[in-house]
C-alpha cells in the first residue's frame, strides 16, 4: 500500500484530524535527488527542521464549495522577491517533525522527515472524507513541501551548499514553510505521502495525545542484556523527545547531551546512545553503554562529562572498567580489541583495494581518453596553423589596400587644397582691386589668402566695404543736412560714392 503505513494511533480533538505525511526523502549524496533536481541533506534537515511547526498544510479545490480538492501548489505569484500561493487554502497545520530511518514505500525503505499535522474537519468534512476514502481503497495521496529563504537570518533567499544547480541542489539554510497536498497532478517527491490518518470524531478525548513519562531505571537487575546493539536512532530519538520528562531522559538515554530547548532539538544535539525502552521504562543497555564507550574513545576521548556518565553506568551495573575509563586492561579485553582492531585494519585494507582498483580501472579509461584528446589536439592545431597562415596573407592584402586608400584620400586632399588655394589668390589678385582699399585694409586680407579661406576673404572684404559705406553715408549726411534743411530735402550720395555693398546682414543699394 503505497505510502499509507498504518492508521494514527491518535484521535481527533474537536474540530481536528490528525495526519502525518513524509514532507521529504532524505539523501545520501547530492547525486541523488527528486524530480525537481533538490537532494536533502540529513544534517541541513536536522538544522531547519524546527520550523516545521505551525506551519500549514494546503489544498487547492476543483469547486466554490471546497468538496473536491484537486491540484497542487496553486498558482504561484512573486512580489519584491516573496512567492505567494493565492488560490491554495489552509486546510490544517503541523505541530512536529522528526527524522525516521525506517519508511517504506513499495518495498523501499529509507530516510525522510516526517510531519505531524492535523487538518480542520470541521471546515472540510470532505476533504477528510476524501482522504479516508483514498486510506480504505488503499490509494496514495501525494504531497509537495514548500521551503523559503530564512529572513531570521537576513537571508533574502534559500542558500544552497554550493551553490544552487539544476540537479543535485542541496538546501543548506532555509525554513520550511508548507506542505501542499497534490491531488490529480504529479508530486516532485514520490516519497512525500500521507502515511497515517485518523478520522474519527471524538470531541473531549485527548487522552491518547497526552506524553507519558518515562521511568528511569539505571538498577543492575533491569539491566538489558542484548548479545549486540543495534537501534533505531530515529525512533529512539522520537521516544525521547515525545516522553513528559523529554530533559531528564535526554540526559540519561545520551552520554552527551547538548539540548537547551525540548521542542528545538535535533538528533545531532545528542551523541552515544546506550538504554533500552520497555514500555514506559527505560533501562540500561549492557551492550549499549560498552558500545558507547568505545565510539566515544575513537571519537571524543576527552570528553570527560560523557566519561562520568559512563563510569556511573559501569559501576552501577558492577562491570570492570575499561582502561578509557581509568580502569586496568585484562588479558580478555587485550584480546578481544586486539582482535577488533586487526578485524577493523582487515576492513580498511579491503576497502582501500577496493579504492585502488576503482583508481586504477578509471586510470585506465582516463589515459585512452588523454590519447584520443591529444590526436584531437594535433589536428586543432594543425587547422589553427592553416588559419592563422591565411588570416596573415589577408591581412597583408588588407594593409595593401588600406595603404593605398589612404594615398588616394592624401592626393585628392591635397589637389583639393591646391584648387583652394588657386581660387583665393586669383579672387585676391584680381577682384580686391576692384574695391579701392587702401594698402593698409588689403593687407588685412592677406591672411584668408594664406589660409587659402575664400569664403573668409570674401566675408572680410564685405565687412571692409560696409564701414566704409556707412563712413560715407555719416559725412554726406552731416554735409546735405546744413544744405538741405531749410527745404527737408532728402540725403544725396554723390555719383562716385554710389555702388552695391552687401554682407551677411544687409544689403545697401542705390
């Protein structure tokens, strides 16, 4: 039954369904990842997954009146670089989270995170009755979980172990910020399924969300005696955290416990697990506290909180202290490490072949590849040569060109300037002297000739013909007026003063 364990031992409060959902597979290696490309990282999980709770659980619907919930996400919208679902409805929301190791889905067992939720039955009847009907036919029903940047941290965006790519992107900082239910669509993630559900209302009952205690019995007579320690460390984690008395079993089930808040921790806040549960009671391991003695002198043998701990436990159950401990090293346990190591270099030996075998097989593949890259190599240059023999030949042939372009354009500036030039002092020569100006105002001009500036010639002597038309007019005036005035006669220019003056501004006529 795909995704679907086993009905929730819980019971629904009033107006509440409780349900779990696996929000996501967890990874071994970014080369493994979901239809979307993004691979999740146990210990980044283990970091974010606090904000799981409260966050909400989501349904899109075909209708108005919200009986048939089809769809996914819903659509999606940015603004000022937030995305927002805006037809998408809150249909309940999580409380929990935890990390379990042991999900099966079609045969498959692996890691995930599972959430803890409860959907608002009152406001959606059908949709509960919806999912109950998928739960008895023995259907699946797919989710999506929903992740944004951590704006706590002043993250304006998901920040990804190395950088985000398109397959194998690893979420490193982030929260977790819904989960969607994706019905009649495909889900990213196979895996994220609804996995327990409970619809039956019982208003009033919350007995059996209620967290037991856990007794605490470190006696030597409660001692478990397993012949080997084998544990589940998500459900072993689980147990702890979902006691009454979570901080007080902590620290007695971990020979290292770093929690500073119960519904914040995480697997990795805890280190060396030793106690066996029967129920509600808890009692020491005898092969879980030696085994946690030995990892915790290959991994922290300075840890001496952890070594008191461990110390109480041996004493408690009478056992000889291991020399880690302080205690003297029998012949026995000489022999028995002695062989554990020699089995342990055996491993390393074997897997280090193993390594030098794969090295040398891919060695191999390399060098033929290197061979075939070289010939491809040699040809490249060869045609490079080819091209760059050619690209030299026209280059001479373009420089020729340009050359001579540039001599062409030299010798027509230069006729061009000469033409000028020839135009100025003919104009100079031959009309100046028309004008009458004295030697003084044709000198004034000779620097247009030698600038070969007709046009400036030419504007000069209008402006020279101008002063000394408007000089002739002022003393004619001064002249007729003291003749004339008796008879208002109008201003008369002489016959030889007479002639067409015209510049730029004006024109002067008789």
């Amino acid at each position: 039954m795909k995704g679907l364990i086993e009905i929730s031992n819980k019971t629904a409060e009033a107006g509440k369904t409780p349900v779990k959902f696996i929000l996501h597979q967890i990874y071994n290696s970014p080369n493994e990842y979901n239809g979307n490309g993004v691979s999740w990282n146990r210990q980044y999980t283990e970091q974010n997954m606090y904000s799981v709770k409260g966050m909400p659980l989501t349904c899109q619907f075909a209708d108005d009146e919200h009986d048939i919930p089809f769809g996914g996400h819903g659509e999606m919208s940015s603004q000022d670089g937030d995305v927002y679902f805006e037809d998408s409805l809150v249909v309940g929301s999580f409380e929990d989270s935890y990390i379990d190791d042991n999900l099966q889905v079609d045969g498959d067992t692996f890691s995930g995170l599972v959430g803890e939720a409860y959907i608002y039955n009152q406001r959606f009847p059908q949709l509960v009755q919806y999912l109950q009907e998928q739960y008895n036919n023995k259907l699946p029903v797919d989710s999506s979980v929903e992740i944004c940047a951590n704006k706590s941290k002043g993250n304006s965006k998901i920040i990804y172990d190395g950088g985000w790519k398109e397959k194998g992107r690893v979420p490193k900082d982030y929260q977790y910020s819904g989960q969607a239910l994706c019905i009649g669509i495909e889900p990213a993630d196979n895996k994220a399924l609804m996995i327990e559900l409970n619809s039956k209302q019982k208003e009033g009952k919350n007995s059996n969300m209620a967290k037991d205690k856990i007794v605490i019995d470190n006696s030597k007579d409660s001692a478990y005696k397993s012949s080997s320690w084998n544990v589940d460390k998500g459900s072993y984690f689980r147990k702890c955290k979902e006691s009454a008395n979570a901080m007080a079993v902590f620290n007695e089930a971990y020979l290292d416990n770093s929690i500073s808040s119960v519904d914040n921790a995480v697997e990795s806040d805890v280190k060396y697990p030793h106690h066996h549960f029967d129920g509600n009671k808890m009692v020491v391991d005898v092969s879980g506290i030696k085994t946690a003695v030995q990892r915790l002198a290959q991994t922290e043998p300075n840890n001496e909180a952890a070594k008191s701990h461990a110390k109480k436990h041996y004493k408690e159950l009478g056992l000889e202290l291991p020399e880690f401990l302080g205690g003297n090293k029998s012949k026995g346990e000489m022999n028995s490490m002695e062989k554990d190591t020699i089995l342990e270099l055996n491993q390393k030996i074997e897997d280090k072949t193993n390594e030098i075998n794969s090295l040398t097989t891919s060695n191999k593949e390399l060098t033929a590849k290197n061979v075939e890259l070289n010939e491809t190599v040699v040809n490249a240059n060869k045609t490079c040569e080819e091209l760059n023999a050619k690209i030299s030949s026209l280059t001479e042939e373009l420089n020729a060109c340009k050359s001579e372009l540039e001599s062409k354009k030299k010798a027509e500036a230069d006729a061009e300037a000469e033409t000028k030039k020839a135009e100025c002092n003919s104009y100079f020569k031959n009309e100046i002297p028309k004008d009458g100006f004295t030697e003084e105002e044709t000198n004034s001009l000779k620097p247009y000739v030698d600038k070969a500036d007709l046009e400036g010639l030419k504007a000069a002597e209008a402006e020279i013909c101008t002063k000394k038309f408007k000089a002739s007019i002022a003393k004619s005036t001064e002249t007729n007026v003291e003749t004339n005035s008796a008879n208002n006669s109008f201003i008369s220019i002489p016959e030889v003063e007479k002639k067409v003056i015209s510049d730029s501004k004006v024109s002067f006529f008789d």
